[in-house]
C-alpha cells in the first residue's frame, strides 16, 4: 500500500459520529439458520450440521441459488428502516451490497441473474434505502462489499494461478466498486473477503488513488483496513482489526468496533436463543467503552427474509436510541480524555470535549464519567482518575439530571455522591449514567 494513501485525513464527520448502524442483508435469510455463512458451510466445508438441515429439510436437488426465489423482502420499508435507525441514535448506516455469497443488493450491470432486482425482492434495495436515509434522517449512508465470492468461478481460477491472474478483479470487483460508488455515493464503504490474496491482487492502491482522488465522495468517503493480505490493523481511514474488535485501551489510530447485537452470528437465523442476545445494558457498556478508547462503534442487526427487523433488535435500538438522547453529549463529538477506564472503579469509563469561552480567555475540559454499575449499597461512586486533579473540578452534574451533585476528595479520588434513586428511576435514567465533571485548565 501506499503511504500517500495513509497520509490523507481522517473526514470529520466520522470522527464525531461515534455511532453506526451495520446491516447483514442477503440470501442467506431465507434459510435463516447457523449464521450467513451458510452456503459455504454446506456446500463447502460441509458441516454435518448443515448437511443434515438440508437433508431434513429439502428436497435432494436442492440448490443454494433455489434459496434466492425465496428471499422475497416483501413487508422491506425502507423508510421504516430509516426512523428506526434515526431513532437509534446512530449517525451512520451500513449496508452489505454483497456479501461472500456474491449475491447483490443492487441491480449490478456485472451480476447476471444473482441480483436484488433480477431475481427475489425484483427491487433495488440499496437505492431504496439510500434515498429513504437521506430524504427521512440526517444519517450518512455507507457500504459493505465484499472482494472476494466463495463460488465464483473467475475468482476461484484466479486462486488456482497464485493470484497472478486478475481476471476476477478487472471484470468483476473494479466494475462493480465503481458501479456501486458511482451510482449510490456511499460515505463508508466497508471492504471484507480480501484474506487470501495480497492487495496487490486486488489492485487496492489503485482503486484506493481512484477513490480518494476522482470518485464523486473523495472528499468525504471513509474505508477500512481489509484490503488484502497485510492490510488489516495497518492502512486505511479506520482500523477494524477483527469482528467485534474492542482493545479496552487507548489506540493511536482511528478504529471501529463491528459488532452484532446477536452474538453467534451477522445475518439472521431462526435458531437463536434469547441468551445470544447482547443485553441493552451490555450494548451501551460497548458503546462507553469503544468511544473511550478512541473508536467508533458499528452495531449490527439481521433483518428477515420479509424485510422486517425483529423486535429484540428493534427493543436494544430503541434503548441505545433513548439512553443516547440523554447521554450523547458524552459521546459526539466527543475525544479520549487522560485515561479511559478509572483508576479504582473498573465500571467508569471516560471520554471529554474542550470548551473553549469568549476570546479564549478561559478554556474548559468537560470529562465525561459513564458509571455502567450503578452504585446501590453506597449511592456514590470512587473516581481514582481524579487524585491530583480535584482542585481543578468547577461542577459536577449527572446529563439528564441538572442540578449539581455533591462530591469530596478522598484518600486516593473523589467520592461523588448520586441523586436519589427514586430520582433518578422517575426520571428514567436506565443502564449507565454519565458524570459531566467541569474542570478548570490544567
């Protein structure tokens, strides 16, 4: 890769956003079962699991490509997609344009027959949900495509020469990514499938320069860091390093936590149980933690074969959704303060904004402490992060509850005291609370 291509700046809105909305769409929410990795795991490594299934199930001469007729999307309202994600709190969405199986959401010129629009839905999914994002909501519309497709013949002779044949990229992945840029304008695109071959064989400096520099979003567009065998973790706007990447700590590059709500699997799947589900609770803990340490988090959901998005998914949004409209202050916009996680209570975790006054007389720090355990036994909570620094607190408030809280240093912190519990539950302050600790410069 190139290291002009590292160089360029990280768009800001990105930066701020903070929060994003991932969707696994395809074929492989018609049989709904193990995760979207189905075709692969029957026909490819064929899982007894998977082998039995279709065995049980259907007929001997049953094809994946039969699933297709079935993956009908017909209750899919693209408008009601968007409310819900607007409603969320997220500030971006995500969707597969294709994914491993090759199958596209959008009516490819280089996709015959194995397309939203020529066979299932007989609609343009990502045109759909693109103009219904940007004509409903404030949200930035972004991609995911993957490089590489399991059964594809190009792309599998391509593998039988080492790579040293591109013909799979110049006639299929080239077209398309411009295609799919060209037509829709994603702000993210989201690159996947690139670990066998190196980036050379997927030509990714060049369409990276093409990107950054010609492409209608150059000025704007986000991509990750999967371009090809060395890539991951070490070039591009955003690292995501592996599925449900969250480090815990500070990192000196831009990156993204992509993450499921359900946790086996990123399509949805018949077979999962309520035990597989991230609580609301632990989603917002993600979502402290991530932004805390410098990243941005990407939170998926598996929408049915129908078009609709389950209830439990829509609950844990909604909860994000409300907890975000108190607490967002905490998190767009927001930067990673001194430290991340507090010193003695392992539950804290931080993240601040400067504040800059009239004529830059007098410049503020605003840290955020998001408490994900609330405190029952002592109704206040020990903030190590704070032992040299207690001098410099000017006010310390709860968002969403205004008035100002009591506090005193300690031993080894500050001991801030909580309101009231019946407070707080009146005011329904549920599952972590955030401390704006005002501080003086340092």
């Amino acid at each position: 890769m190139d290291a002009s291509l590292d160089a360029r700046p990280l768009p800001t809105w990105y930066e701020d956003a903070k929060v994003g909305i991932f969707i696994h769409w395809g074929v492989y929410a018609v049989p709904s079962y193990g995760s979207e990795w189905f075709w692969i795991n029957w026909k490819g490594y064929k899982y007894d699991e998977y082998v039995n299934y279709m065995k049980s199930n259907y007929k001997p001469s049953f094809t994946y490509q039969d699933f297709a007729s079935d993956f009908t999307a017909e209750l899919f309202n693209a408008t009601e997609w968007a409310l819900l994600f607007a409603q969320s709190g997220a500030r971006y969405v995500v969707l597969t344009s294709k994914h491993h199986e090759g199958y596209t959401l959008w009516p490819s010129k280089y996709t015959y027959s194995w397309n939203s629009v020529d066979v299932g839905p007989h609609r343009d999914i990502i045109g759909e949900l693109s103009t219904a994002i940007r004509k409903n909501t404030k949200l930035t519309f972004g991609v995911y495509y993957s490089l590489f497709e399991w059964f594809n013949r190009l792309y599998n002779d391509d593998k039988l020469h080492v790579f040293l044949k591109h013909e799979y990229v110049d006639n299929k992945v080239w077209p398309e990514l411009k295609e799919l840029i060209n037509t829709y304008k994603p702000e993210v695109l989201w690159s996947d499938g690139d670990w066998e071959a190196p980036d050379g064989y997927w030509k990714a400096k060049e369409f990276l320069t093409w990107l950054y520099n010609e492409s209608p979003v150059r000025d704007t567009v986000v991509t990750n860091d999967r371009w090809g065998i060395g890539t991951l973790c070490l070039h591009g706007d955003f690292y995501t390093c592996s599925d449900r990447y969250n480090p815990g700590v500070l990192q000196k590059h831009k990156w993204e936590n992509a993450m499921t709500i359900d946790k086996k699997s990123w399509g949805h799947r018949q077979n999962a149980k309520l035990e597989d589900f991230v609580s609301s609770a632990e989603l917002i803990g993600e979502i402290a933690s991530t932004v805390s340490c410098g990243g941005n988090i990407n939170i998926n959901v598996g929408p049915t074969k129908y078009g609709t998005i389950d209830p439990i998914f829509v609950e844990r949004l909604t909860d994000m959704g409300r907890w975000l409209k108190t607490n967002g202050e905490a998190i767009y916009k927001s930067r990673p303060w001194i430290y991340q996680n507090d010193t003695l209570t392992s539950s804290v975790w931080y993240t601040s904004k400067e504040v800059q006054t009239f004529y830059d007389k007098d410049n503020f720090t605003n840290v955020y402490a998001i408490v994900l355990k609330y405190p029952l036994k002592s109704n206040n909570v020990i903030l190590g992060a704070f032992n040299h620094l207690y001098k410099n607190i000017i006010q310390i408030t709860m968002l969403g509850f205004n008035t100002s809280l009591k506090w005193k240093p300690t031993e080894n912190g500050i001991m801030v005291e909580f309101p009231l519990k019946n407070e707080i539950d009146r005011l329904q302050l549920n599952y972590a609370w955030t401390l704006k600790i005002v501080l003086s410069s340092v």
